[in-house]
C-alpha cells in the first residue's frame, strides 16, 4: 500500500485548468483497482492519494502520466505502508485489497494536445 502526497507546483488557479484531465486520470485508476481515496489537502496546496501497486516503481510510472505532473504542476511523495491488520481493517478495505489489480489504462500526454 501506498500513499501519494502531491505538491502543487504553482497557484491553485493554475492547477484548475487541468483538473478535468488529471480528474478522467484519477478515475482511470479507481476503475484499475490501484485508487482507494483521494482528494485535495486543505488548504488546497496539494493532494493525498491511498494507493496500491505493484511496486512502488509501477506507481512511479502511473504518476509520470498524471496531467498535472507532465505539466510541471504537481509534483508527488510516494510513502509505502503496510496495511496492518489490527485492531480490524474495515470491509470496503478488505474488498479493495483483495480485487486483482486490472492493467493501467493509456492515457492522453496532455503536452500533445493541438
């Protein structure tokens, strides 16, 4: 298990014109089964991601395609973790960790965009 710390790189208004794009991203790795939770830190100065993977080198890969990182937007710490099993881990926790891990969709490089 993973979690990711993302830093904005730039004002949040900055990082609101991309949020459609790294939104479809995040979604695309809920739909992977690797995304458990996300969402912005407060104050809006970055994000926090719980995660697994393969390795942490499979989630290196998948965060070099996220929008706001290949614009120089963002920029993420990668903290792994082992899920401990006490006092009791949740059911959705339970349902999360054990569902096979599906392929990482393509997606878009937002620099080729016309």
């Amino acid at each position: 298990m993973f979690v990711l710390l993302s830093r904005f790189q730039q004002p949040f208004e900055a990082i609101q014109r991309l949020l459609v794009e790294h939104s479809a991203w995040v979604q695309s790795h809920y739909d992977s089964g690797r995304f458990l939770v996300s969402g912005r830190q407060e104050p809006p100065v970055g994000g926090v991601i719980v995660a697994r993977a393969e390795s942490e080198q499979e989630l290196r890969e998948i965060l070099a395609l996220d929008p706001l990182q290949q614009m120089g937007l963002a920029a993420y710490d990668i903290i792994a973790f082992e899920a401990a099993d006490f006092p009791k881990r949740s059911q959705a926790f339970a349902l999360f960790a054990s569902k096979p891990l599906q392929k990482p969709p393509a997606t878009k490089n937002p620099q080729t965009r016309g």
